[in-house]
C-alpha cells in the first residue's frame, strides 16, 4: 500500500511538472509574439515617416546645402539639423523695385522677405537645440496651427505648414515617429528676425 502511494505521488508530481512547463511555455511565448507585433507596427509607422519626410521636401530647407561637382546638394551628415549655428547670416541686401520679393542663403537655410529673417529649424530630437522635448501632441499642434511649438508665435516663410496642416494624424504622427529616431544633432538656429530689426527693411 505505501509502495502504491509513492508510486500515485510520483506520478501526480509528474504530471504537475508537465503542467508547469506547458503553462510557463505558453505564456513565454505569448509575449515575444506580441512584442514582435508591435515592434513591427511601430517599425512600419517610422518608414512610413521616413517615406513622408523624403517626399514632403523636408531635406531641402532643414538639411543644409553644400556645394558637389553636380551642384548644391543636402549635406546628409547634418541631415534636417537647420541652419548652422557656424554660418551667421550678415543683413539681407535691399531688394531693387520689380518683381523680386525674398532671397535665400547659400545653404538654403535662411530666408529673408517681408515678413523678415526666417531661418529652418533644427528637426533632429536634440534635446536642447532640436526637438528633444517636443511632445507629439506639440509637433501635430504647431504643424495644425502654424504656431512654434503650437502656441507661440507664427510660423514663417517659406515653411509650408497650411499644406502639412492637411495631413491625417496618423500621417503626422508617423513623420514624428522617423524624427524621433535620427541621429541628434547639436545645433543652435538663430531665432526668427523681425523686419523692423532688418536694415534694409526697416522704415
């Protein structure tokens, strides 16, 4: 009788042990499952970023320009960084009388017309000269509203934002998403001038 006893014990043991294992079994591989899932949505949500950014010009204002054996071209080692805080900008000449209204800077980073001395914004997530601290939800209200980090001043020229502005969110978030994962770039733009500052507009 003892000998049948240990004998049920053993075998109660067994199958407790079988049981742990398939439960431990299940559950661990439950969770890579859904960790791939997600890092797959969110790997997709960034190249869709990636595509938007490409496509939506973003390279040509925020990536500085340098001079190639084809022409100016996007210096894609200070991709989306903005104007360079090592090339201050001297005072815009004076337009002539006639058709011409505003002109850029060499890099094409910098731009002056009537609303004053614009220059493109460090995008790289830079926590102190980029968008390090930029929420998502400031990133979609400056680009809804036309307001610097959704509630200050305008946003200038030549940025295209009334044209962003028409963008889901789910586009929006995604070039938010790409931003987040660039390299961070330590670059100071200089701040927005306005024409009353600038010599040859001031009246």
């Amino acid at each position: 009788m003892i000998e049948n006893t240990l004998r049920r014990g053993r075998a109660l043991g067994t199958a407790l042990a079988a049981g742990a294992v398939v439960l431990l079994t299940a559950r661990c591989g439950s969770a890579p499952a859904e960790a791939t899932t997600g890092d797959a949505a969110a790997s997709q949500t960034v190249e869709r970023g990636k595509y938007l950014v490409t496509v939506g010009g973003c390279n040509d204002c925020h990536t500085p320009f340098v001079m190639t054996e084809r022409g100016p071209a996007p210096d894609m080692n200070r991709m989306l960084s903005g104007h360079p805080e090592s090339s201050p900008m001297p005072p815009p000449p004076a337009l002539p009388e006639g058709p011409w209204l505003w002109m850029g800077g060499a890099t094409n980073t910098a731009f002056a017309g009537p609303w004053g001395v614009s220059f493109a914004f460090n995008l790289t997530p830079d926590d102190n000269t980029g968008m390090g601290i930029w929420t998502e939800e400031m990133f979609i209200r400056t680009l809804r509203t036309g307001r610097h980090m959704g509630v200050s001043r305008p946003v200038m020229p030549p940025m295209p934002w009334q044209g962003y502005a028409q963008m889901t969110d789910e586009d929006l978030k995604a070039i938010y998403a790409y931003l987040r994962t660039i390299p961070p770039i330590h670059n100071r733009v200089p701040d927005y001038i306005e024409p009353h500052h600038v010599p040859a507009m001031a009246k």
